[in-house]
C-alpha cells in the first residue's frame, strides 16, 4: 500500500494500514510528534461523520501535546455530508467489531511502540472509548465526550482503567439522565473516573458544528489533556 506522508509543525503524519486481532486490515491516520517516536499513544475516535478534516484537528491536538495518534477509518474512506448521511452510516456500523477489531487493532499498533495508550472520542467515538475501556485489555485509560453505551454493550461497572466523561446537559442525542444512570453504575464499580457536566448541547467540542459551545471546550480539553498527561506520561 502507497504511504502518503505530511508534515506539518513539528508532527510527522501518514495513511497507514495497520492489523486487526482477526488478522485482517484497517486503514487509519497516523501522526506523531518531531523526534519523540516512542511518545505515548492515544487513540482518536471519529464522530458519526468519519475520518475528515476536523478530526485530524482534534488529532494534531495531541500530536502538538507530545502524543503519538492513530485515528482508525470507521468508514473505509467514506464521509458523511450532511446529518442524515451521518446517521446511517453510524446505524449501520458494528459497533462490536469497531470496538474489539478496529479499536484494538489500533491500541495495539501504537503499544508496540509506547508503553502507554488511551483512547479518546466523541459522540460515537466517545460510546466506542467506553467500549474500548471496557473490551480492549490493552488501553490504559479512556476518555469520552458525549458518549453513553447501552446496557447491553458490557458492564460498566467491570471497567478497571481510569476513565473520564464529558457530558452535555442539553443532550438531545445522549440525554444527560443516562448520563446520571451511567455514572451511577461507575460509582457501584468502583471504577476510577472523572464525569463532568457542561452547560451545552451534543456535540459542543466540535468548531464545525452548529452547537459549538467554545468555553464548554476549553474546559473540556483542559481537564482531558490533564487526566491524559496523569495516566499516560506519568
């Protein structure tokens, strides 16, 4: 496979493809810092739109913070346009899979090369962080913006690596009572965690998005950039 590379302020990044549990393989956007190849890793977890521009942003965010970033390609190279386009595509992704296969493919692509990795994600993405938390052995911590799974997608309470939650009180696509519900059983658990609430609607970390809710996501990266550089650079 041709190997396209960018190179930006002091980041390195390529398309890459890398391999899943099941042997089989996934593409993805990788990017790490200038000279800090063995940098600790995180995941990036696309939104409901794909792998497009805004979350390669989020990407060279972590890349500039001194992490070394994979984002996996949900979608096999398709992007969604507009909102409708982009709730199908989620509707029609296992979320399973992408969790157990795409997700640990790509935890376990940056481990062979850091100590350390966690996963991040938003709306989806942030249900597939958890996802990973719970299913993916290999991830050291996880954080989710605006993500809550179903009951039936594992048990909360069995999470054993620190997790952080951001939810947003005007939910309308994750409303902020199974926010509650979903804390409530971290608290059963045990689980380490950080849940934060924002006066703001789905969605409100994205600048491209009709909600974004600029001092909601400043506080937000704030306290992820903290919990990250506490359960990865530590």
């Amino acid at each position: 496979m041709a190997v396209r590379f960018f190179y930006g302020n002091h980041t390195m990044s390529k398309q890459i493809e890398f391999t899943r549990p099941d042997g089989q393989t996934a593409n993805g956007y990788y990017a790490e810092p200038d000279n800090n190849p063995g940098a600790p890793g995180i995941v990036v977890i696309q939104e409901w739109w794909g792998l497009n521009d805004q979350i390669k942003r989020v990407g060279k965010q972590w890349t500039d913070a001194g992490y070394r970033v994979l984002i996996p390609d949900l979608y096999r190279g398709d992007k969604a346009l507009d909102e409708a386009e982009a709730e199908h595509k989620m509707n029609d992704l296992d979320f399973e899979d992408a969790a157990t296969q795409d997700i640990r493919g790509a935890v376990q692509y940056l481990k062979a090369g850091s100590d350390k990795v966690g996963t991040i994600g938003f709306c989806m993405g942030g249900v597939l962080s958890v996802l990973a938390a719970m299913h993916v052995p290999e991830t050291d911590v996880a954080v989710s913006w605006y993500g809550v799974p179903p009951d039936e997608a594992g048990n909360a309470e069995d999470i054993d690596v620190p997790l952080q939650c951001h939810f947003a009180t005007q939910d309308t696509f994750f409303p902020i009572e199974d926010a509650d519900a979903f804390e409530k059983k971290l608290e059963a658990g045990n689980v380490q965690h950080e849940c934060y609430r924002y006066e703001a609607q789905h969605a409100f970390g994205n600048e491209d998005w009709d909600y974004y809710d600029e001092q909601a996501s400043r506080a937000a990266w704030q306290r992820s950039m903290a919990f990250f550089e506490t359960h990865l650079k530590a």
